[in-house]
C-alpha cells in the first residue's frame, strides 16, 4: 500500500477517520477565521450582492470575491501539501491532527493575505494589479478547497496526488499564466519578466 495512504489510515488507535471531534474543532476554526475577517473590515460577500459558483474572469472585479475562481487549484494544492507534511511531522498521530492544523495554517494565511501588507504586495510585486483582498465568503470557501485538498490525498496516495498537483499547476499555467508556484515565487521574488509576461494576458 502507498505509504501515505498507509499513514493516513492510522490514528493513535489504529483508525485513520476524522473523529467527530476534530471535524468541530476544525470548523471552530474557520468560525473564528471569518470573525477576525470581519472584524478586519473584510465584506461578507462580493459588493455586488450577488454569490456565484464560479468566477472564470482572472483580473475582473468578481475574483476571490465567491466560491470558486482560477485559484482555486492552488488551494486545493496546499491540502495535497499539508497532507504531505502530517505523513512526514506527524505520521504517528491522529490524521484528525493533521487535518485540524492544515485548516489552522490556511485560516492564518487567509487572516495574513488579508492584511493591508500583503494585498499591497501583491499589487506591487504580482500580476494581481487590481487585488484589493477577499470577500469572506471566498476565505472560507479557500479553506474548504484546501481541505477537500487534504481529503483527495490522504484517499488516493502520494503518486497519484503528485500527478493531479502537478496537472493543475500546468493546466492554470496555460489558462491564466499563473498557479501556486508562481504565485508564491513573484510574491517572496518578483521577477520583472514573468510580471510582464503575466500582464499581457
């Protein structure tokens, strides 16, 4: 068997399911996460009123504002990435840990891409010239995708979960001219060339 599958199957008591409790406590989490974006001055939902599935324009006004964008691949990334991260840190604790921790860190970054610091890096240093932050809505909706992220790995195992990583980093390469790896690369070390690249979409 895939050893990550292996892991993941496992708890302290030989069982790998997400106890009851860890679900609440994860959802805790998130409750708090949209609070503290509240509190932030963050809109619950697009200004436009309105609340959609899907989003397909990448520099229009309704990105990150709903449920579902060009991004959101990259989130659902960062649950293959946690994932990976509980099997290599954790593997002999309840996988339940390592899913509440994944939802720990990705609400942090949501409170943290959500800040005044890092929406102005993002105009500065990315293709994301217009970004002005996330409705909650979208927030939470990133913190579900990362963990139907961390789901889908712990299910299919390290190689299969290594190829669709992979797919969807290309695939949003070739739509948008962006994906996680770039979007973390002009965000810690802009390249002037690939802004402009991007930009020309």
């Amino acid at each position: 068997m895939d050893p990550v599958r292996a892991a993941t199957r496992r708890g302290q008591d030989g069982e790998g399911d997400i106890a009851r409790h860890y679900w609440i406590i994860a959802a805790a989490i998130v409750i708090v996460a949209a609070g503290i974006l509240y509190v932030m001055g963050r809109n619950p939902i697009c200004e436009c009123g309105e609340i959609k599935l899907w989003v397909g324009t990448v520099h229009g006004p309704d990105n990150s504002q709903h449920l579902a964008d060009w991004y959101t691949p990259s989130h659902i990334i960062h649950g293959f990435l946690f994932c990976g991260l509980g099997w290599l840190l954790l593997r002999s604790r309840p996988v339940g840990l390592w899913f509440c921790l994944a939802v720990a860190i990705e609400a942090a970054w949501e409170i943290l891409e959500n800040s005044p610091i890092i929406i102005n890096r993002y105009r500065e240093a990315t293709a994301a010239f217009g970004y002005s932050g996330d409705a909650i809505i979208n927030s939470v909706a990133d913190i579900g995708w990362m963990g139907l992220g961390f789901l889908i790995a712990r299910r299919i195992g390290l190689w299969p979960t290594v190829i669709v990583g992979l797919a969807f980093e290309l695939f949003t390469l070739w739509t948008i001219r962006d994906n996680l790896t770039l979007n973390v690369l002009m965000l810690v070390w802009p390249v002037d060339a690939i802004r402009e690249w991007q930009g020309g979409l």
